[in-house]
C-alpha cells in the first residue's frame, strides 16, 4: 500500500527517494502520527517533500491514493462504538508481531494479520458487519493499518473537518511550472552571474599570506588579491507591441529583474522579428534607431544575448526579404538572426508563451531552429534551462583574457523531476 | 516519545508544524523550515528550546559564512601573533582551536537545541559540507587529529528564505517545513497570544484591512505576521477607536498608519493610484 503510494508520487513528480521513504515507515514505526488520516498526512508530507513547489503534486497523489480510504475512515467512526474500537486498536497487532512484520519486509503481510483479525472480531460483534466488509473487499484496508487506523477510536472528533487539507491544494502557486514574479526571476537570473577577479590588487589574501608567511619561516609575507566582481555581459532584446501586449507585464519584470544583476546590461526593442535595426526607446522608435550591424560590431562575442518574444507571427515575416510588417526590409529576419547565432555562440531565445502550443505554431518552429532549440519557456524551470545555455563555456581559441575568470562554484541547473 | 512540542504562550503552531517538529525531535533528524519573511521561522526554534526546556544555540548564517566555522576555526593568526613574541602558549595547537555553535551544541549535557538561521544566505556549497556533520553528528578536529562526537543529539532547526535552492543531498537528511502564512482565524490566535484582551472589535477591523492589504496585487512586499503585530501596537498605543477603522473604506483611503504595514515607496505609491482611481469611480 505504503509502496504503491511511493511509486505513485514519484510517477506524479514528487522527486521522493528510498531514504525518504524509510525515514518516513521509521517515523511511524516510533509512533509520531499514530494520529488521524490527517496526521498521517502532515508526516508524509513533512518526509516525503523537501520543497513548497512539489506540496501541490504531492497533495493529488495523496488525494487519488487515499481518497477511498478516507471514505472508509469516516464510516467507521460513524458506525462502530468507540471503546470496541480503541480495544481493538490495542489488541490488533502487538509490538513483537509488529517488528516481525517488518522483518518478513512486508507491510503486504501486515494486512493479511490485521484483516485476519478483523474478520475474526466480525464473528463476535454483530455492530462490525459493514465495516470489516468494507475493510475486506476495498484495496483501500490498507489503511487500516497504518497509524491512522490504529488510532480510529480515539480520533474521531479530530476527522469532522468538512474539506480534507489535501484537497484543497493550497499550494498550487508554488509549482515551479507555472510563471513567475519578479523575485523568482532574480533568482534565476542570479545563476548567470560570473565572479571573476578584476582591477587592482587590493584585499588582503588571508589564506595566501599565512601560507606565504609560514613557508617564509613565520616572518610576515602579504599577498593581495583583486576584489570579485560581477562579470557577466549580456544584451537584451525585447519585442513590443503586436502579439507580444498579453505578454508584456510578464516581459517588463524580466526586464526589471535584469537590470540589477549584471554589470553590463545593454537592451534593445524589436517588432515581432529581429531586423536590420533596434530601438532603445520605444517613442522613438523610427527616430532613434540603432543598426545591428552597429550592435555586431560594438559588443564582442563574450555577451549573452537574450530575446524575449513570442515569436508568433506569419512565416513570411521570418523567412521572406520584406517580410516585415512596418517596413521594407532587404534581407529577410531570418539572414539577421544568422549572424546574431554567429556572432553570439551564447544565445538563447525566452518565449513567453505557453510551450505546449509550440509546436502549433510555424514561426516559432522556425524560430527554434534558428536559435538552435535554444528556446526556453518564461518560467522558472525554462530559466534555469536558458541560463545552463548561456553559461556554457566558449570553444578554446575564443577565449579572451578579459572575461576569464571562476564561475559561481558549481550550481548546476537543479535535474527535472522525475 | 516523552516529550511533544505543541506550541506555547507565546508561539501559536499550527497542527502540520507540531507534526513537523515532533517527528523530527523523535527521529532526531534536523528540520528545514522555510516561509514568507515574518511568519516566526526563527522564533520556532527559540519556542522549541522554550516548551521542551533545552539550552539553545545559535548559528547565524551570512553570505560570508563558511561550514567550517561552525564547527571550528583555528586562529592561525593569534598563533602566528604569539609565535613572534615566543608566548608559550604557541606550543599546543589545540589554545588555538576556536568551538563553533555546532561544537558548542555537541558537547552540551542536556539534549540542546541548534538553531541554523538562514541557511541560504550562505555560499552554495554550505549545506554540502554540513551534510556528514548533521547525519552523524560528529566531526574530524584535523589539527588536533580528535573526533568529535555529540553527547545528544541535538534538535536541530534550519531556516531558509529561499534565495536558494538547496542541495538534494542535503534535502534528503532533513524534514520539511513550509510555514504557511496563516488564515484569518489563526491570525487571530497569534494576535490574541501577543496582545491579550484586545477589544474584540479592534481585532475583528484590524485583521480585515490587513488582509485587505496583502490581497492587492501587484504589492512588491506583502506584509506578514510580523508587521501585522506592530500594526496593531501602533493602532493600541494610539488608541484608535475601531470605529475609525471600519468608517474607512481601505478602497478609497490608506489604511491608518500604513508605514507599518507597507515598507517601500512603491508600494505606498500603488496604493494611492488604486485609492485615488476608486474614488473617481464612485
């Protein structure tokens, strides 16, 4: 039972493990949540899950599993005296029969005992009928057993709570699946940042000069170091207007959470597709353009780039030389974004719209490719994918002396859950 | 199991949290506890030490900390010091070995509790070098080559904020808490276990505009437990009449004495726009 429901979270995404598990069949070993279903629940929960996003797929699971056994639960306590009960629950299983139980290594086993013993108490009490036949023929009696059922007698004015905690699924908003605020962003972002040493040699290496000082036979030897600094680069491009508006609150806080984590940020508008020119300002937009040629040329090849947009639009727009909507462009989107790819090797593509309906789209499967697949979708989990992307180091021959450096020591992108 | 911890006079724990806390005291296991800013992460340990009678420690963590230091450092400056004066002292490493909260908590008589704030604030690598220490509750001294051991094991309580994700490894040898900011009715039995006898109705007004407040979208800062409580501090130590609080329309005017509840400008801001289009609406 127990077992099933182990395979069941980790099917339904909770990352559980082994250890977790037997931390919890020890827990109730040790008597914690000999308690009510509700008890049992709050233990599971508090071994099993080790991160608010997963409350909300571990609680259905729980509700699938053990739906049926809460059913039965209810009906006990409405149709069986209380004393008969807390008897029962004293004499259904000894401590020794326990631990034996455990040793056979099966809680299968523990079952068969209990509903052995309950079919035996049928013979005696009439009051018994319905439930030990309910017990019998649902695959749910195996709750029965575990701590909650043992306690039935005693609990039940703790069970009256009309909506089940599980059910109410209160932690939907921290499933990491889903968008995300500002904060969260920053978080992720926070991953791409680089440290490497840069400027004057001016803090004291403490380490370095005890080492120094010792190898020099205890005479002083001082060693400076230069101070960490935040060395990560990276261009921005926005899209505004068009199918991007739903989009656009979502776009202004990844902008927002952007700007305060990195050292160099430089961004850029864009209509829909990425053409011969951006802009830096939206209401000047015709005014105040700048080349991207101009952008080839300035920022070396050390920067990250990063679009946001839908990518939503007609093929054409991409594909074809004035293609584009607001004006006649010569070299169709897709040339552009060619040497985009070329110039930066570290470019990923953020889409805010939903991934599922990617592939319904044609531009966006055009777009994919040209970006290599590097398209993420704006949550957190497609973040941490975009900057595993953008952290990836150069090829050798690339690499300059001027960004070199250590990175964050070693934060890999967190694995998917299953 | 002796002893259940369900909450004090002073701490209002909800029946997930005393589940949470009791099963990891049983199995001495530390308990990782995260949640909203202000909803009494740190004061459970405290809370905890307090109801069950035990010694607390404390370790707070910065982003400067290191795992070592918890447990030990080893003053090798002072040494050094000492060694160009020729102080004798300089002949025994172990003068030099400064106890950590960790070691202090380990060698205590009675069953401590540790409490490991913030957890996140540290370098990422952090958790991961606490991982053998918080299984076994031992650790290797290198310069004095000793084991140490913890007489008891400590009930070890962990707090995060969240800034980052922490290590499955890690993960895997605690329980887990999420403290849930609290609904109206608990709320209230915070309230009351803080300020007893508050007028029923200056409760009952408070709490609505309060939730009213955190239920804005778009607010950077959402207030919490905690400035819920110095609210209400303020509103008592003014003496307003809850009168006042329910004539305002929290739509169409600031809350009263908003700067304990609202904590930047932003969000002040936001609430004047909201205030000011609702009246123009009406």
């Amino acid at each position: 039972m127990l077992v099933k429901f182990f395979f069941e979270l980790r099917k339904g995404g909770v990352p559980v493990t082994i250890t977790e598990f037997l931390t919890l069949l020890a827990a109730l070993r040790a008597g914690v949540a000999w308690a009510s279903a509700q008890d049992f629940y709050y233990l599971a929960r508090t071994t099993l899950v080790k991160d608010e996003r997963h409350y909300d797929r571990f609680d259905r699971v729980f509700a699938e599993i053990f739906n049926g056994a809460q059913k039965l639960f209810e009906e006990i306590v409405a149709n069986v005296p209380d004393e008969w009960l807390r008897a029962l629950a004293a004499r259904t299983l000894t401590e020794e029969e326990k631990q034996k139980v455990e040793a056979l290594g099966g809680w299968e086993k523990l079952l068969e005992t209990l509903r052995q013993r309950l079919e035996e108490q049928k013979e005696r009490h009439q009051g018994g009928n319905k439930w030990i036949g309910t017990q019998g023929t649902s695959a749910f009696g195996a709750n029965g057993y575990n701590p909650e059922g043992i306690r039935i007698g005693q609990a039940g004015s703790r069970n009256r709570r009309a909506v089940k905690v599980w059910d109410r699924r209160e932690y939907r908003n921290f499933d990491d699946t889903v968008e995300l605020g500002t904060r969260n962003m920053k978080l992720a972002l926070r991953k791409l940042r680089k440290f490497a040493r840069e400027g004057a040699q001016d803090q004291l290496d403490l380490d370095g000069t005890i080492n120094a000082t010792a190898r020099n036979a205890g005479l002083l030897d001082l060693k400076l170091v230069a101070e960490r600094r935040n060395a990560v680069k990276v261009l921005l491009f926005l899209d505004v207007g068009g199918s991007m508006d739903d989009h656009i609150r979502v776009c202004e806080e990844l902008f927002s959470a952007a700007r305060t984590e990195f050292k160099h940020l430089e961004y850029f508008y864009f209509h829909n597709f990425l053409y011969e020119s951006v802009w830096k300002d939206n209401r000047r937009r015709f005014a105040a353009v700048t080349p991207v040629m101009q952008i080839l040329r300035t920022y070396g090849h050390d920067y990250r780039v990063i679009f946001v947009g839908d990518a939503t639009m007609s093929p054409y727009e991409i594909t074809q030389p004035g293609g584009s909507v607001e004006h006649w462009n010569k070299e169709a989107g897709s040339v552009w974004m060619g040497r985009m790819t070329a110039a930066y090797p570290r470019l990923v593509w953020l889409n805010p719209a939903d991934a599922d309906r990617w592939e319904y789209t044609a531009s966006v499967r055009i777009t994919r490719e040209l970006v290599d697949e590097r398209m993420y979708p704006v949550t957190i989990q497609g973040l941490d994918g975009a900057i595993g992307a953008l952290r990836r180091p150069l090829g050798r021959g690339r690499t300059g002396s001027q960004w070199g450096g250590e990175l964050i020591p070693g934060h890999e992108p967190s694995p998917s859950p299953r | 199991m002796t002893e259940r911890f369900a909450g004090t006079d002073r701490y209002i724990a909800t029946d997930d949290l005393m589940m949470a806390v009791n099963a990891a005291v049983t199995l001495g296991r530390p308990l990782l506890i995260k949640g909203e800013p202000g909803t009494g992460k740190t004061q459970l340990a405290q809370e905890i030490a307090r109801s069950l009678g035990k010694p607390m420690f404390e370790w707070h963590v910065k982003s400067t900390s290191k795992a070592q230091q918890g447990l030990y450092e080893y003053d090798a400056v002072s040494r050094l010091r000492d060694s160009q004066l020729g102080d004798a002292r300089v002949h025994d490493i172990a003068n030099y070995i400064l106890k950590g909260s960790l070691w202090e908590a380990f060698d205590s008589e009675v069953q401590p509790v540790l409490l490991i704030d913030e957890i996140d604030k540290a370098d990422i690598e952090f958790p991961n070098d606490l991982l053998r220490e918080l299984d076994r509750m031992e650790f290797y001294v290198y310069e004095t080559r000793r084991l140490v051991k913890a007489r008891n094991r400590p009930i070890i309580v962990i707090t995060s904020n969240n800034e980052k994700e922490l290590p499955d490894a890690f993960l895997r040898r605690c329980f887990f808490h999420y403290i849930r900011f609290p609904d109206e009715a608990t709320m209230a039995r915070i309230v009351e276990v803080h300020y007893p006898g508050l007028k029923k109705e200056l409760l009952a007004e408070a709490l609505g505009s309060f939730f009213q407040v955190r239920e804005t979208p778009g607010l950077k800062k959402k207030p919490s437990t905690s400035e819920l409580l110095d609210w209400i501090k303020l509103l008592v130590a003014e003496d307003i009449d809850p009168a006042v609080l329910r004539s305002q329309d929290p739509k169409k005017t600031l809350p009263i004495l908003h700067g304990a509840l609202l904590k930047n400008e932003q969000d002040v801001h936001l609430f004047e726009q909201l205030v000011f289009l609702n009246r123009r609406v009406r």
